[in-house]
C-alpha cells in the first residue's frame, strides 16, 4: 500500500514562507498569482502484507502524531489506487 | 539540607550549545553538572535539566519535531509531571513545545532570515523558579540566534497564558521574529518547565557582552536551595 501524506498550514495560519514566493513570482511578472501557501509532502510505503484497515490506521496515526504540529498545520491522505 | 544540587545538561544528535549550558552551570554559576546522552532513560540524581540549542536532528522535519521521539525525552516528561525543573533554550524550546510539555508552536521568522544578535527582553514575572532572582518588568540583554523563533498559539491558549501569569519574558522594544504578543518565553502550569528562545547562556558572562542570562541560572539555583536541595 502506498499513501501521500500532505501536510499544509492551517488557513489562519500566516505562511511567511508561502507569501514571499508570491511575491517573488509577482516581481518576475506574473501578478495573476494571488496566493501561495507552501507545504510538505510525504510519500508513505506500507510492507506488503498489511491489510488495508490496519495501513489507513497505520498511516493516520503517522500523520497525526509525527508529520504534523497540529497547532499550526492539517493534513490529508491521498491513497494510490492499487 | 538536601544532596549538593545536580544539573543535567541533554545533548541530542545536533546539539551545539550543550557546552555552552554546561559551562555556565559548572564555571559562573558554580554547581555540579552532568552532560544526559538522549538516549539515556535515567534522571535519577537531577534536579534541573537543560535542553540545549542546537539543531536537533538536523531541524529535519520541523524543528524540535524528531528530538521528542529522543528516549530520554521520556524521562524528561515524567520529571517535569513530577516537578522537576527543565528549561528549554531555543532548541530546547522547540522540543518543549512539540513535545506537548509548553503549549504552542514555534514557526519560522517572520523575516525568514535566521537571527542572530543581542536585544532586549522584559521580565514579565518573578513567580518562577527560572526568574525569582530577578525584578518583574527588569530588562535583560540577551542574544537570540534561531530561524524558528516565532511564538504562535491560539487565542485561547494566549488568554490563558496571560491569565495565568504563564508568560515569563516579552521582546522589548522590536519583536525579531513575529511572536505573536512579543513572547520570548513562557512556563507550563506547575511553573517548572520554562522555554525561552534567547540564551542565557550565551550572556552569563561579561566576556560575552551581558551577565544577564546568570539571573536565570542564579533563579533556579535559588529554588533549588529553597527546596532543601
């Protein structure tokens, strides 16, 4: 099984880093980029074997309690079809 | 009185500011002090435990977010629920807040620049055994030297702070890194667990630009002694 974790800000978190790259990308002349927040991906494969209930409770844990600070940040799993 | 009171200074893969910790202890400040390796599960004859600046694990993750995992960490938190004093400097903030032991989280500057440099930071209360030796609205000139330094927590979690008299030192005058509310340093419920970004440390000497950072020091030894240690 093969899960991506994306972990981004939350939206009422304020993203310095995302904020300077738009910026960044108006002054190279694209001012149609009204917002960037910047974010982490991570590419989680399971060992074969593991059933699908216990991979969604495996990977769940994992983004909850290691890849994300839940005081500032969320996440959402994107499963890979198999 | 108590056993000669014993510091531990925690020296996680990428500490860098564990000898610093341990000189002010042993050469300005005078006390016996012992370096913890992290994966050390033992705290047993420590009354104070310093975690040091540094990059813990290479800041891979985010900052303070692998050191948690640490096997003394473990030990840290039972020492802290019991009452144990534990000071978390710049890193060691980091790893107090993603550890769940002080509430928040610290974010990236505001500037995105890492800072490094000497400023100003008010006293925000004495009630602490990390600023007894110290008078409330006393500045100190301290160094910061962090990436990572900007202090966020919910409106909740700021109101209860501010209730609570939690908040221990306040930016003064420019706020480097965002804080919200120029927080510098803040203390968890039982008032024995204190992080901080700027490093006393850094300033307990005059050799080094300020003997400030040795209030805090002076502080808990105060306490230390206080509690028949």
């Amino acid at each position: 099984m093969k899960a991506t974790v994306i972990v981004t800000l939350k939206p009422t978190v304020l993203d310095p880093q995302g904020m300077t790259i738009q910026r960044s990308v108006k002054s190279m002349g694209l001012p149609e980029v009204a917002d960037v927040r910047q974010g982490k991906y991570f590419d989680v494969n399971l060992a074969d074997g593991v059933s699908p209930d216990r991979g969604k409770e495996i990977v769940q844990k994992l983004a909850k309690d290691v890849l994300t600070n839940p005081v500032i940040e969320e996440f959402r799993i994107v499963w890979e079809p198999r | 009185m108590g056993a000669a009171m014993k510091f531990g200074v925690v020296i996680f893969p990428g500490s860098n500011c564990d000898h610093d910790c341990y000189y002010a202890v042993q050469s300005v400040i005078g006390k016996p002090v012992e370096f913890i390796w992290h994966q050390d599960t033992s705290l047993k004859g420590f009354d104070a435990v310093i975690l040091p600046g540094g990059f813990s694990y290479g800041d891979y993750l985010r900052t303070g977010a692998l050191a948690k995992f640490s096997p003394v960490m473990q030990s840290v938190k039972e020492f802290a629920n019991k009452g144990g004093l534990v000071i978390g400097i710049c890193n060691g903030f980091q790893i107090l807040t993603e550890s769940g032991l002080l509430p928040g989280a610290l974010m990236r500057n505001v500037t995105r620049q890492y800072i490094c440099k000497f400023l100003k930071i008010s006293t925000e209360t004495t009630n602490s055994p990390f600023t007894n030796q110290a008078q409330k609205g006393q500045i100190l000139s301290i160094p910061i030297g962090h990436g990572d330094g900007n202090y966020f927590a919910d409106p909740e979690t700021l109101k209860r702070l501010n209730a609570e008299d939690r908040v221990a030192f306040r930016y003064h005058g420019e706020n480097p890194n965002g804080s919200l509310e120029s927080i510098a340093g803040i203390l968890n419920e039982g008032r024995n667990v204190l992080g901080m970004m700027p490093h006393p440390d850094r300033s307990s000497e005059q050799i080094l630009g300020s003997t400030d950072g040795k209030l805090i020091f002076e502080s808990m030894v105060n306490a230390l002694a206080g509690a028949g240690r």
